[in-house]
C-alpha cells in the first residue's frame, strides 16, 4: 500500500470505500423482493425473507418448490 493510502482519512478513520460492489440499491432490493412475492421482515433482531401474505396467491411471478 501507497503512504498516500495509508494516511488518507478514509483509512485513518475507517471510513467504508466509496465503491463497493457487493451493496444493492435499497429501492431495487425491495422492489425485487415485491416482484417475486417475498417481503423482508424483522424477527428478534434479525432480518427474515418469508413469502408475502398476500390477498390473491395467483399473483406471485413464480413459486419455489
């Protein structure tokens, strides 16, 4: 690593990278979800993926067996 990297204040600090490409944009990850009739919920501090408890079944793209 470069002294410049080394004692940058993003370094210093500890500050996350401005680029990182593992994150997903929060409005697509939902709308994802939306679209494949899952819905995130929060359960005892953690975060669960369930199917959405929807009024009509038959409006679910596609279903996971």
């Amino acid at each position: 690593m470069s002294l410049y990297k080394i004692l940058s204040p993003t370094h210093l600090l500890k500050l996350p990278a401005a680029t990182d490409s593992n994150k997903l944009n929060p409005k697509f990850y939902a709308k994802l979800l939306h679209l494949i009739g899952l819905e995130e919920i929060k359960e005892g501090g953690r975060k669960v993926i369930r199917r959405k408890e929807a009024a009509n079944p038959a409006a679910v793209c596609f279903e996971l067996r």
